[in-house]
C-alpha cells in the first residue's frame, strides 16, 4: 500500500524497474524480497521497545506500514499498537463487549482468549 501511494518511492526505497530488470529476479531477491520475507523475530529483535513489552504477544510490533512512516524503521515499533495497548484501549473494548447480550470472545492472533 505504500508503494502504491509513493511514500516509499520519497524515502528513497525503490524496489526495481520491471523494464530494466526482469520481474523474477527482482521478486527473488532484493528490496522487495527482503521486506515480503520479514518475519516477526525480526521486528522483535530490532526493537528495544518490542523486547520489553507485556503486549508483544497482542500486537507482534503492530503495522510495518505505521512503522516506517513514524519511526522511518521497516523493523521499528508501530507506535499506534503502543498507544493502543499502554492506555487500556484492549480492556476498555473487552469491557464494552462484555455489556452485550451476544455471545464473544476476544482472541489474539494465535487464537489464545485474552
């Protein structure tokens, strides 16, 4: 999505040129590879903040999008989630939700009940 609204192009991150580069190659490898290919580890260990976090296990470093455009990090915390989850917004919602008359359940990414 940011690609597409030009934010990267104007931070200086370009990922190829399809009319100078072939489409395969830059898809295996390079700047778009290694930003499709990024794994949670690597926010975790790149981010003090991360690292020292209760709600880690919620948010695993939030929106890469945010990140970059905040932190001007790819790997860096998107501090949104932070705000989100270090002012009570989590138990503010579960709390709202447990006023309604319907059945729910608030889970994580992993399934787990919150």
């Amino acid at each position: 999505c940011n690609q597409c609204s030009g934010f990267l192009l104007k931070k200086g991150i370009s990922y190829g040129n399809v009319k100078k580069e072939n489409l395969s190659e830059l898809l295996k490898s390079g700047p778009y590879y290694n930003l499709a290919t990024t794994v949670v580890g690597d926010i975790y260990h790149n981010s003090d903040s991360c690292r020292s976090c209760q709600y880690w296990k919620y948010c695993t470093g939030g929106c890469r999008a945010i990140a970059l455009a905040w932190e001007h990090d790819f790997l860096g915390p998107d501090k949104s989630k932070c705000y989100f989850f270090q002012y009570g917004y989590l138990q503010k919602i579960i709390e709202g939700f447990g006023k309604c008359d319907e059945n729910w359940k608030c889970i994580n990414d992993l399934g787990e009940l919150i």
